[in-house]
C-alpha cells in the first residue's frame, strides 16, 4: 500500500474511533431527566465479609446518575449490578475503580474511592450486591429500586 494510501487510512480509522468507537453509551437515547443526581455507596465490612450501603437503592430509571463508591474496608470488593455497568451504560469512571471483564461489575480497591456515572436501565426492582474477591461464597445482596423520574 502506498504512504498516502496508509496515512489516509490511519487517518479514517483515528476519526473513526474518536467520534464513535470510544464510548458506546453515546448511542444511548437521551435520559428521561436531565439532572444527574449523585448518590453515595459505601462499603464495609463486618467478620471480614462486605456489606454495601444503602442496603436499599432508589435511582430513576433510564436516566444518568453519579455514583460515588467508597471502601472502607482492607479488602477488593466488586460492586454489582445486572445490565447497568455494561460498556454501553457506563458514560465515565475515575478513581479506584475498575470495570471486570464480565462486564456486570467494578472492582474497587481496598480502602479506595471511585465515581462511576452511568445510564440507569429500564424501571423495576433489580438485586445489587458487593463481593469481596477473596469471599466470593459469601457476597452482600441488596435491593435495586428504579423508578420513572416523571411519576
């Protein structure tokens, strides 16, 4: 192939990657709401097993919301939730948290602090739960409330 030819393609697939490939969720339809309401999860540990707090979370449905996640414990825990923390859901993270591979979860650090805002999925009651990576058999379940921001 040719130079130009080359630094044409480079060049398609640099555009390509910038305008659409790098997020996913901005092909999600636009959120019921415009506000981003942030909402504070925090991780402890009671007979070195993990437990989340609030055990129950009510968030709109189908809209962005601002997690801040703290640990307070000595251990990595991953923070669950079914559909919500797919690639296509999540708009942005920072800090100590990273996204597992099997896209339905993020590890946070022990003694870590993260943000993670991302696309709330569609109204219903889900399960949440936080596991610690060393007690997997004995994870936290909580509840998952999403409900339409117009009611």
């Amino acid at each position: 192939m040719p130079i130009p030819a080359r630094a044409a393609l480079a060049a398609a697939l640099l555009a390509i990657s910038v305008s659409g490939g790098a997020h996913a969720a901005n092909d999600l339809p636009p959120p019921k709401t415009d506000a981003m309401p942030p909402v504070e999860v925090t991780i402890t540990a009671e007979n070195g097993v993990p437990r989340c707090a609030p055990a129950e979370l009510r968030l709109p449905a189908q809209s962005n919301v601002d997690l801040h996640v703290t640990n307070q414990s000595t251990m990595q825990v991953s923070l669950t939730a079914p559909q919500i923390f797919q690639n296509k859901n999540v708009l942005h993270h920072d800090g100590d948290v990273v996204h597992v591979a099997s896209n339905d979860a993020y590890l946070v650090k022990a003694n870590g602090k993260g943000e993670i805002r991302l696309r709330t999925i569609a109204p219903g009651e889900y399960t949440y739960g936080c596991t610690a990576t060393t007690k997997q058999d004995q994870p936290f379940t909580g509840k998952l409330t999403l409900v339409d921001p117009a009611k």
